[in-house]
C-alpha cells in the first residue's frame, strides 16, 4: 500500500495515524519532494473519475482565480494544474493492488482497508 500526500496536512496526519494504530503495511509518497507524474494521475482517475482528485475545499484551490478555475474543464488541464500545484490533489490518495482511496474517512478504512 502506497500512501500519497503531504507530511504536514492534518488530514494525511489523521490518516497515517490509523493506518499505524491499525498495524497496516505502507510506504509514503510525499507530493511536496517528490512530485506525481500524469502516468499515476491517469491512473488514480481510471479509478475515481479525475474531478474526484481535485481539493476544491482546500486553500489551493480557493486561491485560484476564477479564470483559473474555469480553465479546469478536463482531464488534461486537471493533471497539468496538479502537477504544478500538488496541494490541489485531494489527501491522502491511499493506493492498494486493486483500490484507490481518496481523503480520510474512518469507515471507508475500517471497511476497505
């Protein structure tokens, strides 16, 4: 299992708590030093559509002004902006062999995990 985010969001922080208190095996990607490539996005969104990784909620996105954010109208511009912004991709992205998970929500690990 493969744990993506970034060390200092409370979110993540939540998440690899459980993950740790519930004695599961996982490796952790930082997005901050070591970036995500359109190849592992493309993937994610094969799983949970790509309007699903994007943190609308989060202060990235928030900044963003509306030109920007209208210019979000696909796939393609979506990875780009992510690529270049990493806080915009929604945290954690927990990777197993056959799910994507996306956020922290207790049950959803409990179940999934």
């Amino acid at each position: 299992m493969i744990v993506y985010g970034i060390k200092n969001c409370d979110t993540v922080k939540k998440a690899l708590n459980w993950l740790r208190d519930n004695n599961k095996d996982f490796e952790f990607h930082d997005f901050k030093k070591q970036g995500i490539d359109a190849n592992k996005l493309k993937e994610w969104a094969n799983h949970k559509g790509w309007e699903a990784l994007i943190n609308k909620k989060g202060t990235t996105w928030k900044k963003l002004d509306a030109e920007a954010q209208a210019k979000i109208t696909n796939e393609e511009a979506a990875f780009k902006l992510m690529q270049e912004k990493t806080s915009l991709i929604k945290r954690p992205v927990v990777e197993t062999s056959t799910k994507v998970l996306t956020g922290f929500d207790i049950n959803e690990y409990q179940k999934e995990l």
